[in-house]
C-alpha cells in the first residue's frame, strides 16, 4: 500500500507558474502509475495527466496539453506537474493518485486506488 502526499499548490496570477509535488511512502514508489486530477468548486473531478510507472509514457488532458509536464523520479519516490502558463480555468483541487504497474495505465478515475489530500491551485485573473 501506498501512502500520497501532494505539496506546491497556492495563488498565483494568470500565465504565472507552479510546480505540484507528490511524494510516495510505504511501497516501492516504481511499482504504481501516477495521476494527477483536479476537481473545481461545483464540478466533477476530472483527469489532468498520468507518467507511467517507468516515466516512459505520459498523457495529457487536452486542456493541459502544452502547458502541465509531467515528470517523476523514482529514486525519490515523488512525481512533479510543472504548471505553466497557468488560467482562471485551472482553479482546482489537485489531487495525485496511484495505480499498480501491473494494471494497464489508464486516466480513468476509478482505476486509481490510492489517493493524496489534495492540494489547492487559485489562478487569479
């Protein structure tokens, strides 16, 4: 079992930058996929991006395409969103979550087992 921990969010002014961490513990970090979702006031949480659990394969939202990297590094158990070119619209709960390497990478919700705190991002306009 894995334990989540995300860290990085806050308020920034659009087009402005932040990087999301989320740091594992419990369970060989390289053994899980990693999403990062995010869920606004009022609306469904929604899929943001996903790293394989080798870093190979990488998937975005459209909506983030361009402009959220994801990235990991397993020798210290965590995995980035770098966050540029930040809107209004990316205002939002983000929220890490794992899934065993074993199953086949997906950015569906449900398919994610363990899931961080969460951490707040307002973009201010």
């Amino acid at each position: 079992q894995v334990q989540l921990a995300e860290s990085g969010g806050g308020l920034v002014q659009a087009g402005g930058s932040l990087r999301l961490s989320c740091l594992a513990s419990g369970s060989t970090f390289s053994n899980y996929h990693v999403g990062w979702f995010r869920q606004a006031p009022g609306k469904e949480r929604e899929f943001v991006a996903v790293i394989s659990w080798s870093g190979a394969i990488t998937s975005y939202a459209d909506s983030v395409k361009g402009r959220f990297p994801i990235s990991r590094d397993n020798a210290k158990n965590s995995v980035y969103l770098q966050m540029n070119d930040l809107k209004p619209e990316d205002t939002a709960v983000y929220y890490c979550a794992a899934q065993s390497r074993a199953r086949a990478l997906t950015t569906k919700i449900s398919d994610y087992d363990y899931w961080g705190q969460g951490t707040q991002v307002t973009v201010s306009s």
